[in-house]
C-alpha cells in the first residue's frame, strides 16, 4: 500500500521547489493503482514549514476527526513516535 504520509516527510524538503501537482505527477505516476486524488484536487503550493506542518497535522488527525480511531495512536499506519 502507497503511505501518502512517509512520502510527504520524507520529500519535505522539496516542498518549496514542487508545486503540488508536480510532486503528484513526479511520484503519483510511479504506482499502478487508481487515481488516489480528486479529479477537482485543491491545488495549493507549500510556502513554508509552517504550512506544511498544518497541512501534516490534518493527514494525520483526519482519521480521529472522521471517527476512523478513537486514540492516534491506534491508526495502524502510523509512523514514527509523537
């Protein structure tokens, strides 16, 4: 399975130089599964660490805010220690 969120960390640093959709095209083409993003996505280019830091907050929070969980911590794809 494609974890959106290990990719997003692990290509922080281009988010200043990658627009969003130039980072879908570069790294969402690499898999053979369906179309992951809307066909209407919000395009949105990261301006800064604190921008993408709201932005991770919400990849990683929206499974407890939908109900999906009720502790972070038992999303079973989590990573990393917070």
């Amino acid at each position: 399975m494609f974890d959106v969120n290990k990719n997003i960390c692990r290509h922080k640093g281009e988010a200043g130089s990658l627009a969003y959709g130039d980072w879908v095209k570069k790294y969402g083409l690499n898999i053979n599964l369906p179309p992951v993003w809307q066909k209407s996505f919000y395009y949105h280019i990261i301006a800064s660490d604190c921008d993408f830091d709201n932005h991770f907050d919400y990849i990683l929070y929206n499974p407890l805010k939908h109900g999906y969980i009720a502790e972070l911590e038992d999303w079973p794809y989590l990573f990393g220690d917070f």
